[in-house]
C-alpha cells in the first residue's frame, strides 16, 4: 500500500513563485472555495525581498478548474510602500468573498511594534473588503480598527489562511477569525518583545462581515502557552476547534481549545497538543464535514520547517494521526480547502532549498486522509 501511494502521482499546481510576476517573495497563503466553485489562492506578494516587513501587497490567483491551473495576478489590498497582508477570507453563506486583513507602516517591524516604538498610524490596522463577483472584482478596504483591537494592544495578525463560517449550534452564518495579538510588558526590565506577552482572541461577526466584534481573549503570561498564529475549524456538535502555534515551555509546539458558544468565549483555556510534532510555524485545520474528520496540515519535522503533513483527527482535535505525507522538502505555512466530496487541497510553502521558494497547491484524495 505504501509503495503504491509513493508512486501515484498527484495534480500539483504552482500558483506563486518567488521572482516572479514582479514580487521577491511570495509567503502567507490561504485559500477558499467560492460558492461557483472557483478556488481563490491568497499570499502576501513582498516586492523587494522575502522580509515581514516593507513594500507588501496582499494577491490573489483564481482558479476554476479545482487549482490545475491559475489566472493572472491580481492585486486586493496595498497600502502604499507599506504592508498589506495576513489574508484571512471566508465566504458567506450569500456567495460574498469577506476578506480581512492586517496593514502596517513600512519600517514598522514586529520586534519595534511589540516594543511600544510605532506609532498607532504605522502600527497594526485592521481591514475588511469583499467581493460578489466570485474574486474578480473587490469593494475598498474599510477600516475595522477599532471593533477588532483593544487599544492596548501592540502587535496584531489575523489567522493566517482561511476564516471560518459557522454552519451548525446556535450560530448558522457567524463569521470567526481568529487571531492573535501581544501586549505590554508587565514585569520590569522586559520590553513587551518577550513572547510571554503573546495573546489570542476571535472576531465574530453575525451580519456576514458589516460589524465586527472581539469574541474570546486568552492572556497568560506565564511562559507556559504563548497563543500566536491560529486556525479554526468548526465540529458537527456545533463546538468550535482552535488550534495555536506555541513557542513557550508546554511539551511540543502546539496547543488547542474548544469553544461551545461559537467563538464568543473558550471552554478551557488553551492546552498543549504534544500529539502533533511540529517546529515552530503557522499550521491549518478543516474539518471535512462527512465523514467526521478533522485535517490538521504543517510541517511533521520537529525541529525544522521541513517534511509537510497532512494529519487526522476522528476524535475533535483529541488525538491525531499522519494520514499524507508530501515529501521531505523544506516546507512552512499552509491552508487546506474541500474542493469537493473527493479531494482536499493544501496550499503550502515550500521548495527544494528554500521554503519560500514557491506557494504550492496540492490536490490530495480524501480517500487517503480518512
């Protein structure tokens, strides 16, 4: 059985590389499946190198034919010779692509802005735009700041990858997004740059993206689980899965919570996932909705951006198995979308030398991943 799935050749796709299309660098995917069917590839197209910072744009690539093929490069979201990035989108039960995002100046880095040195117009913004035409055309940036940060806090990042439409409970069409923030130091001599001060919430929304709320907030700065990069997923008992990258003193990289009131607040706080090996790096869950598995995708090396896996859960997000290995290339960011009752796709970061040497889809059998 091994060797049969090592020879079978799978359709992949390069959606984003680096050098080309007039950008450096191509990082942060993430992906959805519109209501047409079309699949919409975002990534942050970096223009003069592949740094966090400076010149970046927020692109989009269409494709209508499952991710074989790609459309031109377009443009959703600049902000000047500054940042616009950090795609989270997600699509209504209308058809409406919302997509939020995050912008920042563009000498404003993460280590200054955590420091308290950025000012609140160069500092970390929050965006939301939508389009009605299947990701051809996109309505103007609003500015959602003010519902979607509390004021005291420095650093900010939607998801990254896709956002997430309830379905099931007692919220059918609420929007979450998760995200993650960091905030003041509280002990002297510590500059806010610590990643002790790391924290995680949601967005919500109920009105498919016209006013935004905060929903839950975890701040622990006890070292243990620093909250950073997150993704959800929503269960069939209408619970919501979370699922963070950790860099902090909890055994392995990961932790994950439940929410039973549809992202408004946590069941438990946030816990550690020893059950999935990873280093330290952004990673994607969706749940397949039949059957009842949950898909987590990110690197399986544990010490280095490398070995790209799609892994499963039949229990909630409790205990988690390899289910789809890539290769053991060097490898970083993903997201996973259902393009239909057959196949699931990754998104992912990788290259022979580099992990940002192209974004990459990949159509995988869900055949193999239950």
């Amino acid at each position: 059985m091994a060797s049969d799935v090592a020879a079978r050749a799978y359709e992949v796709s390069v959606p984003f590389r680096a050098g080309a299309e007039g950008y450096a660098s191509y990082r942060i995917p993430a992906v959805v499946a519109t209501a047409a069917g079309t699949l919409l590839a975002f990534a942050e197209g970096r223009v003069g190198s592949s740094a966090d910072h400076g010149d970046i744009d927020l692109v989009l690539k269409r494709s209508a034919d499952g991710g074989r093929t790609w459309g031109p490069l377009q443009v959703v979201a600049r902000n000047g010779t500054g940042t616009a990035g950090n795609p989270a989108p997600v699509v209504t039960a209308g058809g409406r692509v919302v997509l939020v995002h995050v912008t920042n100046g563009a000498t404003a880095t993460e280590d200054l802005i955590r420091r308290g040195q950025v000012s609140a117009e160069d500092g970390r913004r929050v965006w939301v735009t939508h389009s009605d035409d299947d990701g051809v055309g996109w309505s103007a940036p609003r500015e959602i700041t003010g519902e979607a940060k509390r004021p005291e806090w420095r650093w900010y990042a939607t998801t990254p990858g896709h956002a997430l439409r309830l379905r099931h409970g007692s919220w059918p069409g609420r929007i979450v997004v998760p995200g993650n923030h960091s905030t003041p130091p509280t002990a002297a001599g510590d500059t806010g740059a610590e990643g002790k001060y790391d924290g995680g919430h949601d967005l919500l929304s109920d009105d498919d993206g016209a006013t935004w709320r905060i929903g839950y907030v975890e701040d622990n700065p006890d070292g243990y689980i620093n909250v950073n990069e997150t993704t959800a997923a929503e269960l069939p008992d209408g619970r919501v899965y979370f699922n963070t990258r950790s860099d902090a003193n909890a055994p392995g990289n990961r932790a994950d919570a439940h929410s039973s009131d549809g992202g408004a607040t946590l069941d438990k706080p946030f816990r550690p996932q020893a059950g999935l090996v990873a280093p330290v790096v952004e990673g994607s869950v969706l749940h397949l909705g039949d059957p009842d598995v949950v898909l987590f995708s990110g690197p399986a090396d544990p010490g280095y951006r490398a070995l790209m896996t799609v892994r499963a859960s039949g229990d909630g997000g409790a205990t988690w198995r390899p289910a789809h290995t890539v290769d053991g290339l060097p490898a970083a960011y993903s997201d996973l979308v259902r393009i239909d009752e057959e196949t699931v796709g990754l998104l992912y970061e990788t290259g022979d030398f580099s992990a940002y040497s192209t974004i990459t889809f990949r159509r995988i059998p869900v055949k193999e991943l239950v």
